[in-house]
C-alpha cells in the first residue's frame, strides 16, 4: 500500500569549500611513537605519579591531533556540535555553576579530608578550588573531547552526559585548569568550534596574579579560572555575578555523597566523541516526544517552491507509520549532506530561514529507528542502533523494493499527540508555507490547516515609528484567517523590523524582524505565545510574538543568558503598547491582552517577568490615552 502512495506522489516534486587549517603556535613532537605513547602511557597513572613533563606532552598531543583532524565535512559536524554543547545548551546563564558543583560531587577524594569546593568571585573573573585527589590523564582526555565521560551510571554519579565542563564556556572564552602537573586552558573563538576542545599548555608565568596566591597556597588542589566575558565593573557583570551567588542553593549538599569509581577508558576519542554527542543531539535532546513535528515543518518552511504552487505539507498518519509529503523542489546534494552530518545545516541567517542548529532532521529518531528519504532521485534510509550512535548519520541507499509498509505496534497515543502537536497558529509565521494537511487513515479522517490574508488593519503602514526610544521601521498590520475543517479563526498580525544595536555582537544582518499577533476571537486560547517560526513556549499571555530569539539547542526554550534576546525582548514590550495605543480594535480590548491583569506571574522565570515589567510601565504612562476612547482625544 505505501508503495502506492509513493508512486502517486512521485507526480509531484516531494520532500521531506574545502577549509584550510593552520596550526597555533606549539611545540608538538615529530616521532609518531612518541605522540602515540603520550596518550597510552599515562591512562594508568594517579595525578601523582604524572610529572609535568608527562603532562606537557599530553596535552601538545591532544593539540596536535585536533589542529590536524583534516576530514573536512566531519570536522564541520563535530564544530557544529561543539558549538551547540558548549555556548548556547542552557537556558540559565549560571547553569554553568551547577555542572561544577556535580563534578566536585563525582571527584575522588582522600578519606582524611572533608570534600570543599571553594568558589571565589571578583569583579572579572571566578575561581573554584576543589580539594579532590586530582585530575587523571583520562579526566583531562574527556574534558577535551566531546559529550565523552568518564563517569558511569552503575556507579552512581550524577553526571552521564559528558557535556558539563563545556557548560564553563557559557561564562569564559579563556578557561584556565590547574591540577597538580596540569596547567592548560582554552581560547575561544579559535581557528573554528574546535578550540572547545583544543587544550593550550601553560606555563607558571601564564597564571594571573590575582588567583597566583591561591593556587600557591593550595598547591593540591584542583583549580578553575574562569575569566568573565563580561567588561568588569559594569551592570551586566555585577547581575551575572549575584546570579552565580544566587545559584549556590544549600538544599544542593543534602543529595550529594562521594563515590570512587574504577579506572574505565578506551582509546579512538574522537569516534567515541562523535557517538557520545549523537547520542546526546538526536535522542534524549527533546523533552516531547512530537517535537520532531515542528522541526519538520520547520523544513517545509525553510525549503524552496516553484512560485506557481502554494507550498503545502501533508502529513499522513497510520497505526504504524508517518508520512511527510513536500512539495518543494527537492533535495540538492548538500542538503544531503547536511542531513549525513552532525549539527550541520545549509541554512543561513541572510536567508531569513528559522532553523540554524542543524540538529532538526535528526529529531526524527524519537519517533523511529528507520526513517526513509524520497526526494527526486535520491532514496535513502538510516537505521539505528547500528554498529554504534554513527549510524545516526550514516545512510544506506535503498530501492523500489525496500519501500514495504512495516508492521509496527500500535501507538495510538503517540499519534494523537502528534496530531495535536500541529497548532493551526504555526502559519502565522510562516512566509512561505500556506497550507497544511494532516490525513489520520486511523479514522480516515482529513483535517487542512489553510491560511488567508484577508486585508490590513486599522493601523496604517508606515515607514518609520519613534515611540519612546524605540524605533520600528516599515511597521505594517494584516488580518489573517486560519480555515479549518470546524471553521476559522482570525488574527490582527503586526510585522515590523528594528535596526539591531550596534553593542551586539552578532553573526547577523543589521536588521531582524519581530511580530505580533492578536486573536480577534475573544474565547480563542493560545497553545503557544512565544515563538521563533515555530512555538517555543506559552507564558500564557492572550498574544503571541514571534521574533529570531536565539534558542537553546533544543529549541524549547530562549537563551536568557544572550543580549540579542533582552534586546528583542524590550522592543516587543514596546511594540506591544504602541500597538494598543495606535489600532482602535486593540485599544477597545486593550485589558483583555495586556498579561499583567491575566496572568499569575509565578509562572514564569524573572527574564520574563521584566517584559511584564516594561509593559507594566509603558501602560501605567499611557493609561489616560488608552481609557480616553470615547472622546476621541489623543
């Protein structure tokens, strides 16, 4: 039967530079046995028995074998994924602090001594002092690879993940390690996404006088210097530190035990670091099971149409199978290869595209061990497990005969929620995209999702609009009508762009583009409020607002630690009074969408609450001007 579907569908188009590398200036040994043997022969050895000669050696190896890792699309992967764990994982910007508070827990420790991790704090820098027993040369070998640990569940630990010590990046472009023969560090950004993993040997007069007293003075100790990326003395230092102080919860030590655990590692670290982080992105990345939905239409979204058809998605559903028909014009060969790698993605910001991790075809594998890709000529498939977590990325060609319905068990409830996962209110945001179709052959039942622009509001367009300090540019309003099979729901949907502030630091267009819808309806209820194309998440307001927030990796959620994002933030919060003061449909319900008489704000993290906040202002200022309505003073 699926054969035929195929077949059918064939009718239409469906879907679903080679780099140079220059080394850093090192000293790396020329005698291939040696820089072998620099690796193997200290796996064995206590942090005490390790010289620092040894441990020089080490890690210029380590070094080495990174800066000349030379398969250029497999380095691209590993890069794209180094730069997901390590930077942009976490929504708290000291989340950081507790992945160090979980590796002093897993420490060994001598049984004559009570563990301590000491944790100092200066305008321009954080150290923590841990008296452990020391760093291994394993220990050192997984803090350089990637999502690798030394740690195992069967022995209790509370870290399993391997990504933790990468979690330092989120607060550090310079972390400094000292361990007994141990002194490197990192540099980020280096020559690529590899410098999170590429150590740098230090010397005793590398170590800044601030912390020199310290690791002097506790020459056993483990210590990490944690210079801060932010300017010292300044607000946002000042607020990240008292968060970092804040983060030291007491109620951490009543879960905390010490544990010692055997000596387990093998060698081939880079093959294990590329299985570890799959393992990581692909199956236990999304906290809902359907999340795999949106990353799909994500790519429907984001894919190229003839401009004689209305882009549309299909989606299929049986007891045992999905189907995701597309029709785009199909799948080039380096969307191919985006595809076969890790955390890498054709798609560009100029593009104005909504993905940008690179990480949502693989979101599939939460929902099935073998997906199939038709597009065109290309017939591929992927099956997992395989010989280990590479066959996430690893294709096999397949053909006409291999397209077989399979006979998996039922999954009812799996299904529904996939079909409730498609909220009609993800075409509002699409540019492209205009129709979706969801077909449950369960019921044999068809529901379409269509969207209509039905005419602009009472907000007239214009070019340029000053409000308070905020400027929006080519500010334009449009009424839109979602149809479907129960009727439609209509929305006033605001679209403007803001010049993004020169003080961010962003890989991005000068520009970025922000949105705000209203249901018209007064009963309607929002599944979703905050998005980025996609939902991202609901902070129960009775509007949504759509703009191009930077998003932890899994996309569930907006990094709160990045100034783009409160940047955005502030002028959505504005937006959202000028529109209230400026459309008379609005300024008529004004009470009903303003989230500060609707909404417990408990239920939210403080990042959000300030946007409440700044409503909150704006509103009281203007109060006279939104209650005036009958008089028709301005």
């Amino acid at each position: 039967m699926m054969v035929l579907k195929i077949d059918k569908l064939k009718l239409i188009p469906t879907t679903i530079k080679n780099v140079e590398f220059r080394h850093l200036s090192t000293v790396v040994s020329a005698d291939k046995n040696n820089e072998k043997n620099a690796i193997d022969e200290l796996q064995n050895l206590s942090p005490n028995e390790i010289t620092s000669k040894q441990a020089e050696k080490f890690i210029q190896e380590i070094y080495h074998r990174r800066t000349t890792f030379n398969d250029n699309d497999m380095r691209k992967s590993i890069c794209g994924s180094l730069k997901h764990l390590g930077s942009d994982l976490y929504t708290s910007p000291v989340h950081f602090l507790h992945e160090l508070i979980q590796n002093a827990k897993d420490n060994f420790y001598d049984t004559s001594i009570i563990p301590c991790l000491r944790i100092e704090l200066n305008h321009s820098y954080i150290l923590l002092s841990n008296n452990e027993q020391g760093l291994r040369a394993r220990d050192v070998l997984a803090i350089c690879s990637l999502a690798v640990s030394t740690k195992t569940i069967e022995q209790d630990h509370i870290g399993e993940k391997g990504v933790g010590f990468n979690s330092v990046f989120g607060a550090s472009n310079e972390p400094m390690l000292i361990s007994h023969a141990w002194k490197l560090c990192f540099h980020v950004p280096g020559l690529d996404a590899m410098s999170y993993i590429t150590p740098l040997w230090i010397t005793d007069k590398d170590l800044p006088e601030c912390i020199s007293k310290q690791i002097s003075t506790y020459p056993q100790y483990t210590h990490l210097y944690l210079p801060l990326k932010f300017q010292a003395h300044t607000p946002e230092a000042n607020s990240f530190l008292d968060q970092v102080i804040k983060a030291v919860d007491p109620c951490i030590l009543l879960n905390m035990q010490i544990y010692h655990r055997p000596t387990t590692f093998n060698d081939n670290d880079m093959r294990k670091s590329i299985c570890g982080s799959l393992k990581h992105l692909r199956s236990d990345l999304y906290t809902s099971p359907v999340h795999f939905l949106h990353e799909l239409i994500q790519h429907a979204e984001d894919n190229f149409y003839d401009t004689s058809i209305i882009p549309c998605l299909r989606i299929e559903l049986n007891h045992s199978y999905l189907l995701l028909s597309n029709n785009e014009q199909g799948l080039r060969a380096r969307d191919v290869l985006a595809i076969c790698s890790l955390a890498v993605s054709t798609k560009t910001i100029e593009q104005d595209h909504i993905g940008e991790k690179g990480v949502d075809f693989k979101s599939v594998f939460g929902a099935s061990n073998e997906p199939m890709l038709i597009s065109h000529t290309w017939k591929l498939c992927f099956h997992v497990p395989g010989l280990d977590a590479m066959s996430y990325i690893t294709p096999l060609w397949i053909t006409d005969k291999d397209l077989l319905e399979s006979h998996t068990a039922e999954a009812n409830s799996f299904l529904d929620q996939v079909i409730k996962a498609v909220d009609p209110c993800i075409l509002l945001n699409m540019r492209q995209l205009k129709k979706l179709e969801i077909v449950d052959e369960r019921q044999k039942k068809v529901t379409i999702i269509e969207k209509q622009i039905i005419g602009p509001t009472k907000l007239e367009e214009q070019s340029s609009v000053i409000f308070e300090d905020f400027t929006f540019l080519n500010l334009s309003g449009s009424a839109i009508r979602l149809h479907t099979s129960t009727g439609y729901s209509t929305f006033r949907v605001y679209m403007c762009y803001i010049n993004v502030a020169n003080y961010i630091e962003q890989e991005r267009p000068p520009k970025t583009r922000i949105t705000i819808g209203f249901p018209c309806e007064k009963d309607y209820e929002l599944a979703r409020t905050v998005y980025q194309g996609l939902p991202v998440c609901d902070l129960g307001f009775n509007f949504l607002c759509n703009a191009d927030f930077q998003l932890v990796t899994n996309r569930e959620n907006v990094r709160e630690n990045v100034p783009f994002n409160t940047f955005i933030r502030t002028h959505l919060s504005a937006l959202f009074v000028y529109l209230l003061l400026n459309d008379i449909d609005l300024r008529k319900d004004f009470n009903r969408y303003c989230p500060l008489f609707n909404i417990y704000q408990g239920k939210h993290s403080s990042w959000w609450l300030l946007m409440i906040d700044y409503i909150k202002k704006f509103i009281n200022k203007y109060l006279p001007l939104l209650l005036d309505i009958p008089t028709g003073r301005h």
